[in-house]
C-alpha cells in the first residue's frame, strides 16, 4: 500500500470509527428503550385478554339480566307470583337465561322455583341482602339449595306499579366460570379469580390458584407488595385495567386485573413472571434482529462508500499524476520539460541545502548542420534517441531533461565524494563514445557538455546552472566533443 493510499485510509478511520461507535451506542439505547417498550406492549396484550375473558364472563351473565327483566315486569304486571303462569315463565327464563334455577319469590320469602316447587327463602344466607337492591343486584352464595354450589344470583326486583312485591333470583353456577375466561387464547394463564371492588374471593379457577373463597386479595397481597395492591385498588376503584408484579409465595409473578362491568366484580389473573419475561424476550430478539441487520446494512454501505472513496481518490490522484507528468514531459524525447526540469531542481536544493551533487549541460555539437544536411525529421531523431538512451544510464531519482532545442540538462542527486564525481562524468563521457541515432542510418552525434558541482560552485538553481554553462562554453571553446568542469580541480585525482 503506497503513501498515498495510507494517507486516505487514515483520514476515513477516524469517521468509521465514530460511527460505529455511534452505531454501538445507538443499538444499546435503542435496546434499552424497546425493552420498555416490548414490556409495555406485553402488558398491554395481556390486559386486553383479560378484558375480553372479562368481557365474556360479564355477557354471560348479562344474558341472565337480559331475559329476566321481562319476565320480571310481566310478573309485576299480574301481581301473582305463585300462580301457574308463574311457572310458565320461570321455564321460559330457563331455557334462554343459561341459569341453573330460578326462584320468583314476595318480600317475605315465599315463593316458588321454575320446576313449580314452593319454597321459602328466608332462611337463606342471602336474603338479608334482597330487600337491599332496587335494581339489578349479584349475591354470591353457597347457600343456593340442597347442594353447596358455588352460585352466583342475579336478582331483579318484581314491581307492580309503584311498589315493590318480590324478587326474580337467576343462579348462575360459577363452574362454568372457568369455562367462559378459558373461551380467550390464553395459554399463559395460570389462575382465575373473581373478585370484588374490596378484594373478597367471589370465584376461582385453575390449578395455580393461591385463593379460595372467604380470602381477600389484598390483605393477603399487602405485606410484600404494598405499592402494587395500592396502586391496583386505585385503579380497579376507577374501571380501569392493568397488570401488577407481586410477589407470592417466594415466585415472581404477575396479576392481570380487569373490571367485569357488572356490579362490582373484577377479574385477576395470575399469569407467570417467566411467561411474561419469554414474551419480552421473543419481542426483544426480533428486534434487535432488525437492528443489528439495519447496522450491518449501514456498515457495509459506509464501508464501500470508503472503498469507493478511497478508489476514486486514487484513481484521480493517478490521473492527476499523470496529467502533472505529461504536462512535465517534453513530448519528443520523453525527458522533462524545461519548467519540469527546474522546478525539480529548485524543489530537490530547497529541500536538501548541504548535498553535494553535480549538473550536467550538454548541447549535440553541430545540431544545425545535422538538420541542414540531414533533415529536421532526422534532427529530430536524434534528440529523441538521445532523450531514450541517456536516461537509462542514470538513476530513477535524478533529474534529466531537455532545456529546449538540443540543449539537456542532468542533475544528479547526493555525489558524495570527488571520485564520484570523476565516475559519473567519465560514464557522461562515454555515452557519447557510443551513442548513434537513426533507425537505418546510424548517425554518430557528439556533445559539449559543461559540468558544476552544487553547492560549491553555485547555492541555488541559478548559479549551479550559470556554473555549469559556463563549463559548457568551456568544452565548446575547447573543440566541442568534450566534457568541461566549472572547475578542473575535479579532474585531478586525490
């Protein structure tokens, strides 16, 4: 990987880095916050199948309050409640109520049931409460009959024009409780209970049921879990539904709690801590699923914007480079231009002020006479074979070029010693010795060239280069076909 590649990569660490750190920090905020959320969300579906198996519970009943109230008024209407025609209703509110029994009976008691039998009711557990209601009322009882069932009595109240004269009692057997709140999908569920508005145990149901009649929930919940019941008495106090964490018996579970709508009765149930946590967990997973496909998604975008970044940079740097290097090129040899050649120079002497190095002038002799006789195309030639030849006899880091017409110019960098100096000029001289140019005629060219050693004989570009032509005009002046120091001191041998 060259420097410049590098040199871009570093500058997209630092955003990839960030982020990604950001990425990271927004999956464990994300995470945290849909944690509460999918607890919410949890919560909320639970609670709202414990308002449809309370809703179902409270339209079972209210069947029984639907096809009582009629009956109840035409029974008010004849003011006879032990007849015939009694009966007859009775049987009637049978068949279409869902009740296990029904009783019409005066306000002191007596009456009759729906197969016919006369019955006195006042010595029931629940009687006292009768004369209570001037409206729908719900009793529950053990008391119903020769049996202890479970029951729960809606009672309407008979009236015959202004006055009160008895009391129609539908019993609704709470077995069939469990069967109404199981009719929800819900697999969770572990107890059912019925409560009222104080917390007393109306019914029960399911094998995980902590309750039995005659218990209070709350005074048995209150100890471990005062927050929690408060804020469930509140909310039961105000309609309203919700699920409360409680602690029973040493295990971690939940209440779901949903007002029935019909007197003051409240459905809770009892559904597992874990049940809930796997739900919150199922939801999590999917989730963060998403999120972490979402990053993975948005790292590898970013990563090939990086690497179709970086290519492109490179690739236009490479362009670039390549339009500075044609623009630096002399376009019939091949060497550097004049302004290239300078420029480099200039930028090599400012950088490295202390090394010793040498420039080269030469100029073909006799160019003029070559293009007369010979051709410019020819002229031309030969520059080109000069340009051809005499850079591969240099290394890659000097400088070659062709100042214009048949004038180059030669810097070689870091010439340490004097000997060094002597060699190079030597393998400048030799070139020449050998040097032909023309595809088919092989034309022999000469050179003048003048020699200056930097930073001895000149401290910048423009006095090594007065140096070295001055040199030049030696070897011209000497007879051409030669090589001329600034100074012969270079030529003698330490």
């Amino acid at each position: 990987m060259n420097n410049q590649v590098k040199s871009i990569v570093v500058q997209w660490i630092g955003p990839a880095l960030a982020l990604v750190v950001a990425l990271i920090v927004m999956f464990f905020n994300f995470s945290g916050k849909s944690e509460v959320e999918a607890r919410d969300t949890v919560a909320k579906n639970i609670t709202m199948m414990a308002e449809r198996s309370a809703y179902n519970f409270k339209e079972e009943i209210v069947s029984l309050v639907r096809v009582g109230e009629p009956i109840a008024d035409i029974l008010g209407d004849k003011s006879d409640l032990n007849s015939e025609y009694a009966v007859q209703l009775l049987e009637i509110a049978m068949k279409y109520s869902g009740a296990y029994r029904i009783y019409v009976c005066d306000e002191n008691g007596n009456g009759i049931s729906d197969t016919g039998e006369k019955v006195s009711l006042a010595e029931r557990d629940y009687f006292g409460y009768l004369g209570e209601a001037d409206d729908v009322r719900y009793i529950y009882t053990m008391d119903a009959g020769d049996e202890e069932i479970e029951t729960l009595i809606v009672t309407i109240p008979v009236i015959s024009g202004e006055e009160e004269i008895g009391h129609l009692l539908m019993l609704y057997q709470l077995d069939q409780f469990s069967t109404v709140v199981k009719n929800v999908d819900f697999a969770a569920w572990n107890s059912a209970t019925l409560i009222d508005r104080r917390g007393m145990v109306v019914a029960v149901t399911g094998k995980g049921t902590q309750w039995v009649h005659g218990d209070n929930v709350f005074t048995e919940l209150e100890n471990n879990n005062s927050a929690a019941v408060n804020n469930m008495r509140s909310r039961i106090n105000t309609n309203t539904s919700g699920l409360a964490s409680v602690k029973m018996y040493g295990m971690e579970n939940a209440l779901v709690y949903a007002p029935v709508g019909m007197g003051d009765l409240v459905l809770v149930v009892g559904i597992s801590q874990a049940y809930i946590d796997n739900r919150v967990t199922a939801s999590l997973s999917n989730f963060r699923t998403m999120i972490i496909q979402l990053i993975i998604v948005i790292c590898i975008f970013v990563a090939l914007v990086v690497v179709i970044s970086i290519m492109s940079k490179v690739f236009n740097s490479r362009k670039q480079k390549q339009l500075e290097e044609k623009a630096d090129t002399d376009l019939l040899t091949g060497l550097n231009n004049k302004l290239a050649t300078e420029r480099k120079i200039k930028e090599f002497i400012a950088q490295n002020p202390e090394s010793q190095s040498m420039m080269f002038i030469l100029d073909i002799d006799n160019f003029k006479k070559i293009n007369d006789t010979m051709g410019h195309a020819f002229g031309d030639e030969v520059l080109r074979s000069l340009g051809e030849q005499i850079r591969v006899i240099f290394r890659s880091s000097d400088i070659v070029g062709r100042a214009g017409g048949d004038e180059f110019i030669v810097f070689l960098k870091n010439i340490s010693d004097p000997a060094a100096i002597r060699k190079e000029a030597k393998k400048v001289e030799n070139f020449f010795k050998n040097f032909k140019a023309g595809e088919y005629t092989k034309y022999a060219a000469t050179a003048s060239i003048g020699v200056a050693i930097y930073p001895e004989e000149g401290a910048d570009f423009e006095a090594i280069y007065k140096a070295a032509d001055s040199a030049l005009y030696k070897a011209k002046k000497g007879g051409k076909n030669q090589l001329a120091f600034y100074k012969d001191k270079w030529l003698e041998e330490e």
